[in-house]
C-alpha cells in the first residue's frame, strides 16, 4: 500500500520539478558592446536587471557587455499588448521575427515602448537583445495586458518558458456523408502539356545600387525597388539565407564608420525583414573601411567602398 501511494507523489513532485526547469529565458552572456566574445549561457526567470557598475555574470567586466535572451512569450489573453523597456544602453525585441522595440543605441535610463496583437493559448517565439556600454546597466522589461488599465507591470516570470508550450488540438466535426454519385463515363483525357520553368538565376536578383544618404544611415527611395525584387525570391527561395555586409571608405573617423556600416547593413536587413523574411535567415555586419574595393585616394574610388554586400548562402 505504502508503494502505491508514493508513486504517484513522486511523479507529481518530478513533473512540478521539469515545469518549474523549462520557465525563464535563455541568456547568452558576451563581451562587447557588439557580440563579440561569448563567454556563458544561463537560465534567467525574467528581464529585470539593474547592474550599477558591477558584473551581469561571472567573466564579464561591469561595462562593454552585451546579452541575448531566448525562449517564449505564453500569452494569457487575446488582444493588442503594450510592452515597456527602460534600459541604459540599448534593446531590440522580437517576437516570432516581428521587430517589436528597436532601440540599438546608448541611452541613460530611458523607455521605449512597442505592442503587438497576440492570440491567447498561443507561444511566442521571444528574443531580446541587449548591450550596455559605459558605466552602470540596467533592463526592466514590463507589460500592458488588454483590457487592463493603470501602469505597466512586470512580466510574470510564469509567461517565459524556454521551450515551446504545448496545446490542445482542436476537435474537428465530424464529416458529413456525402451521397455516393452515381457513375459517368470517364471523361476523355487530353494530352497533358508539360512547361518547363526557368530556374531563378539568383545573381539577377541581388541588388547593385543601395545607397543611402551621405554620412547616414537614412536608405534612399531608389535602393527599395531592388531590395523588393531580392525579397520576392527569397520568399520564393525559403532554404537560401543572405549575408549583407556593410562598408565605408576610409574618410572620417575609423570608429565612426565602423558604427555607419554596421548600421547600414541593419537597416537593409530590416527592410527584408518588414518584406517578410525571418530574421534568422539574415546576417548583418558593419566592416567600415576595412576591406576596401579601391586602394586610389579620388572620388571614384572612395565611391567604389561605400557599398552593401549581398551573399547568398
């Protein structure tokens, strides 16, 4: 008797055990402002953190760190959402590759706010990206349910899960019988005319001339009717992922236009992204004068270096 009751307690208490494993998020923990050097992976239950000039983790200095987190959003009722974020430096947050904050630069304990219509019962796919610079940090990630008013509130750490929630199928009526037809004669089959299709030459599809306004970051109307057709095709070319690479001449500070290509190349990436191309099948990097085309110190081969690569992959 005594075994038939402790078994029960014991896979209550293992089940209570994995549920409370698989809430929080993942954070990747970095060195650098930019990703540059991973240094360790932990589970955290929320995003609310304020470091005041001390490490965020074992192995990293209290500045110059950046950090992603993973995992999911469990959405407890249907509605539009109101998301905060009051970060010291910056943020950016998806949710299933939807941009719903973008804030990627050095700020001073500042909010920043989003929203997104989202579908009760359902998993969200959640990333969140973070840096902080100088001095102290800090992130606080509140929300807004619908039909709910007063000031934001802190994120339950109970609606973050690091792997997908499962749900209930839906039933599915049951079929209406459908009277059986009475019999035709077949009808006469004509020949079939097959058409071969051109495969896509995917070199026509990658774009020549983005261009951006002088010194900025600010995409010209011109460069979107390219970067539409190179959206088009990787719709229609869901296995092939795209590097783009951003670049300068060497005019200016070097640091400066580090910074200007890294965000040129995120800038195009957003494009593609608002076009409807997962995220993840995207990489931007910023190389600033670094690789030139041209070594000639004139117009037209400082010209030739300010440009946005594009490689299939």
């Amino acid at each position: 008797m005594r075994l038939k009751i402790w078994l029960p307690l014991f896979f209550i208490a293992c089940s209570s055990l994995f549920a409370q494993a698989q809430q929080g998020l993942t954070g990747a923990y970095y060195q650098g402002t930019r990703f540059e050097r991973y240094v360790l992976s932990r589970t955290d239950r929320d995003l609310d953190f304020d470091w005041d000039q001390v490490p965020p983790a074992k192995g990293l200095p209290p500045s110059y760190f950046s950090v992603r987190w993973t995992g999911f959003l469990n959405v407890p009722k249907s509605g539009k959402y109101l998301f905060s974020a009051m970060v010291d430096d910056g943020i950016r947050l998806w949710l299933d590759d939807q941009l719903i904050i973008d804030a990627w630069n050095l700020h001073d304990s500042e909010r920043f706010n989003g929203s997104a219509t989202l579908e009760a019962g359902k998993s969200y796919a959640l990333r969140v990206d973070y840096f902080n610079d100088i001095f102290e940090g800090e992130i606080h990630l509140n929300w807004q349910i619908p039909e709910t008013t007063g000031n934001f509130q802190k994120i339950d750490p109970k609606y973050f899960s690091k792997t997908k929630t499962r749900q209930q199928p839906l039933r599915k009526p049951a079929p209406t019988p459908v009277p059986e037809k009475p019999k035709t004669k077949p009808p006469v089959q004509k020949p079939v005319v097959v058409v071969k299709n051109q495969p896509d030459s995917l070199e026509k599809y990658l774009p020549q001339n983005i261009l951006f306004e002088q010194s900025k970051s600010i995409m010209l109307p011109g460069s979107k009717v390219e970067l539409d057709k190179l959206a088009e095709m990787l719709l229609r070319h869901p296995e092939i992922n795209l590097t783009i690479e951003g670049h300068t001449d060497n005019i200016g500070d070097p640091d400066k236009n580090m910074v200007l290509s890294q965000d040129r190349a995120r800038v195009t990436a957003r494009y593609l992204v608002e076009k409807g191309i997962a995220g993840k099948r995207i990489d931007a990097k910023g190389y600033g004068s670094t690789q030139p085309l041209s070594t000639e110190n004139t117009a037209a081969g400082h010209a030739k270096n300010r440009r946005v690569v594009f490689i299939l992959r």
